[in-house]
C-alpha cells in the first residue's frame, strides 16, 4: 500500500495537501489494475509523479492547441485538441484516448472531458493507461526506457522521470 508519506517523500517538493487527495484512489487504481509488484509500482509513480508534476497538474498547462487536427489522437472535429488536451495523472490527450479510457471505465469523457482531473478518474484512468500499454510486463523486465516512449512517445524529461525513479525506489523499496 502507498502511504501519504511514500508519495511526499517522492514528491517532495509538492504540498501535503495537494497529494493527499490522491492516496486512496492511486492504491485502489493499483489494485485494480495489478500494479502490484515494487518495480511496477515505482516506475507507475515515477511516471506519474514526472507527468502531473508531482501530482500538482491534472490538467495540462499547455492550451491544446497543438493538438488540433491530430488525427493519430483521433481529433476529427473543431475543437478537439482544446477539448481533449491531457488530463489525469498521465495526461489522457486526444478524443480516440478519451473515449477509449471512457469505455474501459464506463464513465462519458467524450462528454466531460474535465471529469479526469478529479482524484479517482485521475488515478484510474493512469492505471487504465498503464495496463492498457503492456506497461506492467516492461516494468517486471526493468525497461524504463521503453515505458517512458510509451507513455511520452519519446523521452521527453527522462533525466526528471529517472530521478522520480530513484527517489521511488529508495522510499518503497
């Protein structure tokens, strides 16, 4: 089980408060998902921890913009990079990935995109991403590398991640 302790001693420069909120649906969401080994759980949060900034964004900074017209995010429609730029603890972005996670979750994100930024859609739809991705089997074979171009689609902050990495490791080892 993840304590808020775990999560602040990873995250240490995020406030007590900011990340309590996510303590009981980040172990639910583990649970659920089968996140439940040490290396899986700490790449998860390394990841995690990296991708929200230290669990402080659920929505993305940037304005979604860039994502208009994406048709590999499945953004068909006007509008569509705005409406589904990333949320959650992973970043959901795009209308194919928001329906998708929506039907894996039985829960309307085409229609309430803003819905994956509270605690429990934030925390499940990550695990959902996670699992969805083969990404238990790459942490059980260490390849950090490999998880961060799935989650990333490159290695975008990966000197950030490995360093969420190591602190993850010393703390739930």
């Amino acid at each position: 089980m993840i304590t808020l302790d775990d999560l602040c001693a990873i995250c240490p420069l995020s406030r007590r408060s900011r990340i309590e909120p996510f303590v009981e649906p980040l172990n639910a969401a583990i649970t659920e998902f089968e996140i439940n080994n040490v290396a899986r759980e700490t790449m998860f949060l390394a990841q995690l921890a990296h991708e929200s900034g230290g669990f402080r964004y659920v929505e993305e900074l940037a304005s979604g913009e860039a994502y208009e017209g994406r048709q590999d995010l499945g953004n068909t429609e006007p509008g569509d990079g705005v409406r589904y730029k990333g949320r959650g603890l992973l970043q959901i972005t795009g209308r194919a990935n928001y329906q998708a996670v929506g039907e894996a979750l039985s829960h309307d994100f085409i229609g309430n995109p803003e819905e994956l930024e509270g605690p429990t859609f934030a925390a499940r739809s990550a695990a959902w991403f996670w699992a969805s991705r083969g990404l238990n089997e790459l942490a059980d074979a260490g390849d950090f590398r490999r998880i961060t171009k799935k989650i990333n689609g490159g290695y975008n902050g990966l000197a950030d991640r490995e360093k969420y990495l190591a602190k993850a490791q010393e703390v739930l080892a």
